[in-house]
C-alpha cells in the first residue's frame, strides 16, 4: 500500500493518542500504515479484544475506538465537529491534523478506556 504523503502527520498524531497506553495494553500492528491496541477479553468470545486503532485508508486517516462501539453513551457531550468526523458507530476520518479535535478525541478515548476497565474488559 502507498501511503499518501498527507496523510503521514495525521497518522503519527492519532498514533500518539494510542501510544500512551501501549505499555498497558499490548500493540499488535504497528505499521506505517496501522497501529493497533487490544486489551483484554472478549466479554462473549474470551479472545483478545481490539479496543482501539488507526489506519491509514485512501482518502482519509481513521481512527477507531470500540469504547465509543459499546457505550455509545460516551457521545453525549461530544462537540459537532467532531460527530461530524464520524463514520458508523466508532470509527472518525481526518484528512489534516486538528489539534482542538485530536484534544477532543484524546478525552473521548480516555473515557472510553476507563468504561472498558470498569466493566472488566481491559487492564
């Protein structure tokens, strides 16, 4: 995959964002492309739960949080700029870094991870 030169800083910033809990939860692709977290079990499944990632796509940068997935409740609050950055359930496309959202984002995550911690699904 050629990774689109734009998309280089935008990528390292939402990565920034995850690589503050790596050393709690375990990474498990950390590409040019990809960085990905998982954590703990699956309430159902007993395997290893992805709780947070970003990947690079075409035309955008996503970030992907599945605190967001499981208590939507997390989004009350959430300023219009940043729902407008939503795509589904739990995924959010940048296109330039956004240090207001990417602030935003970074709260949003943090209670996202204490939720999943909560309920005893990560460390």
């Amino acid at each position: 995959m050629v990774i689109p030169a734009k998309s280089d800083p935008v990528f390292r910033a939402l990565r920034r964002i995850l690589q503050k809990h790596a050393g709690r939860l375990t990474v498990v692709d950390e590409s040019p492309a990809k960085f990905s977290l998982v954590g703990g079990k699956h309430p159902q499944h007993g395997t290893p739960m992805s709780v947070a990632w970003v990947a690079v796509g075409k035309n955008y940068v996503s970030f992907h949080h599945m605190g967001v997935y499981a208590r939507p409740e997390l989004l009350k609050g959430v300023s219009k700029q940043l729902r407008a950055r939503m795509q589904g359930k739990s995924c959010f496309n940048f296109t330039a870094v956004d240090e207001a959202l990417f602030a935003e984002l970074e709260e949003l995550t943090l209670r996202g991870f204490e939720v999943f911690r909560k309920a005893g699904f990560m460390p």
